[in-house]
C-alpha cells in the first residue's frame, strides 16, 4: 500500500488568491495524479504529475490556473490559482506504484474560495 | 477512451435489505475495475478490485461484486445492508500502464429503519 499525506486538510480563501496543496508518499511511486471533486460530484482527473518535467494535463485544465510540480518520486505540489468561487472542491492527490495495478488517495484538501 | 457509468445517482434501502449498485463500463482492452466507498466528509476507501482471474471478488465489509465481460458490467453487492453503509460509492476503470482512474458519477446510497 503507501500512506498518503495532504496539506492542507481544509482553507478558506479569498478569491483572487491562491492556494499551494502540497501530497507526500511514504514510498517512491512511478505515477502521481491530482484529482478534483467539486461538490456532490465525482472525481475529475486535472492532470499527471511528471517528475522532472512539465505536468500533462487533461482537457478543461491548464497550467496557468493549475501549476504543478514534482521535484522526486514521492512529493507534488499543486496550485490553484486566482482562485473563485467555482474552485471550491475537493483536491486529491493519488498515486501508482511501480506495480501498476492499484491506485492510492489522499485524504484530500477540502477549498472553500469566499 | 475509457468511460463509466452508474445509472443509479440515488437508492434508498432498508436496513437488512439486500444491496445492488450497477456500474457499466466502456473499455477497448481487459480492464481493471474498482469499486471505492466515500462517507460523507471522507476520503475514498477501496472496497474492492478485479484484475483478472475469478469473476466473482470479495471485498471488505462484506460487499462483492462480479464482473461480466458480455454485458460489460461490474455491479457491487451486500446481501443485508448495514445502516453504517450509507455513503456515495464510485465505480471505477483503468488499465495496466501507469494510466489514471476513470471514476463514474458515483451512487448515494441512503440506509433506513
């Protein structure tokens, strides 16, 4: 399995500013996701946390309102920026282990942008 | 591309009651498919996979569920429903290949007296 930690667990923000949500992973792990669940919805994938390059992100998201980054195999950060109304969600972090097979989540930072 | 579906957005069951959540799935290649529960203010827990083998997989507090490559399905199961159950549970897709979970909408499923 792998212990995930999230930072932080839960804000409140204004809107026009931005949020840094930091995920660390007990164990090297091959892949590293970032997920959002606005409220009463499912899980949407933003994008794949790439180590040492830029992150790929999914249709609807991009990099200015979403930076993220990998610096190692275990830690990622993603920001949301000039944050609104609308970006309150939930963001989780999950990740894959060099078996492939399961997928691990965080357990999520909770954005309330006022 | 991968996609799921749950076509229930909403069951209401009685406590005692048997259980069914369906999930159909749209996949090219043999899939690996995941049921995940989330109560309310929760993280996501597993409650259960298939990666191949045995169509029928247990999973953690009792539930099961069985996958059925001809009708593309991979419903979950609990033959006498708790009260402690009530919650949104996601039905989930993905793939050898390092590539990410594709999530259905999600079931809440209520649990009454």
């Amino acid at each position: 399995s792998a212990v995930i930690s999230q930072k932080p667990s839960r804000d409140i923000c204004q809107r026009g500013t931005s949020l840094t949500i930091q995920c660390q992973v007990d164990s090297q792990v091959t892949m590293m996701f970032w997920y959002r669940q606005q409220p009463g919805q499912s899980l949407t994938l933003i994008a794949t946390a790439n180590q040492g390059s830029e992150a790929t992100y999914e249709s609807g998201f991009v990099i200015d309102k979403f930076p993220i980054s990998r610096p190692n195999l275990t830690f990622s950060t993603l920001t949301v920026s000039n944050m609104s109304p609308e970006d309150s969600s939930i963001y989780l972090c999950s990740v894959l282990k060099p078996t492939g097979y399961e997928q691990y989540f965080g357990p999520g930072t909770r954005l309330t942008v006022t | 591309a991968q996609s799921v579906t749950q076509p229930d957005i909403h069951i209401t069951v009685s406590e005692g009651a048997s259980l069914e959540l369906r999930c159909n799935y749209s996949y090219g290649a043999t899939p690996y498919l995941f049921w995940y529960v989330q109560s309310p203010g929760q993280g996501l827990q597993l409650l259960l996979k298939y990666f191949s083998g045995d169509t029928l997989v247990q999973g953690i507090k009792g539930f099961e569920a069985e996958f059925k490559r001809s009708q593309s399905s991979f419903n979950l199961r609990k033959p006498s429903v708790h009260w402690s159950d009530a919650a949104e549970y996601f039905c989930a897709v993905g793939a050898m290949g390092n590539t990410p979970l594709v999530f259905g909408k999600g079931t809440r499923l209520s649990v009454i007296a």
